[in-house]
C-alpha cells in the first residue's frame, strides 16, 4: 500500500477523535475552545459554533477515508494508522485543554 494512504488514514483519524469533543460540548450546551474564538484555542465559543465545528470535523474525517478506502474491511495497518491520529490528538488536546482549563478565567 502506498505511503500517502496512511497518511489520509492518519488525518482521518485525527479530525473524527477532534469531532467528538466539540460535538458533546456542543450538545450539551456548553461552551468550549474553538479555533474561532478570541485568542483562537483558548477562548470559548458557543454551543451552535461547537456543533458546527465538530460537524465539519467529522465530515472531512469521514471524507478521509472514503478518498482512501482500498477495500472493505480495510487492512488492520490503516485501522492502526486511523487510531493512532486519534490518539495524536486525543493527547494533545487534554495537554492543551488542560492548561487552558487550569489557567486563570478567561474575559
């Protein structure tokens, strides 16, 4: 398999594990940190803009793989290739979430 696939893989996985906390917060009602906010990733945005942000978050993973799906089922290589973005950016938004969150109130 070529290189490049799984690095749709890679980003797939990345922006549907994004969707998932944008999506909750914004179902919920609350506010959470968009890129739209002021200062971008450290503000809050409201609930709507969460929605749509974790919406498109999750097209655009889903248009990942659909580009790059060899085969049905896909070989476990691009399921590890998938979950390991995921797990990218699972850590490293609790890491800057976390500073955010533990900072002082934000205006």
């Amino acid at each position: 398999m070529v290189w490049y696939v799984y690095v749709g893989w890679f980003f797939a996985g990345l922006f549907l594990t994004n969707a998932i906390p944008h999506l909750v917060q914004g179902m919920c009602g609350n506010r959470f940190q968009t890129p739209f906010a002021s200062p971008p990733g450290v503000g809050e945005s409201s609930a709507v803009i969460n929605v749509l942000w974790g919406f498109c978050n999750l097209a655009i993973g889903f248009a990942l793989l659909y580009i790059f799906l060899p085969q049905l089922p896909p070989p476990w290589p691009l399921c590890a290739a998938a979950l390991l973005g995921g797990l990218v950016i699972a850590l490293y938004l609790a890491w800057h979430f976390g500073r955010v969150r533990n900072a002082a109130p934000h205006p």
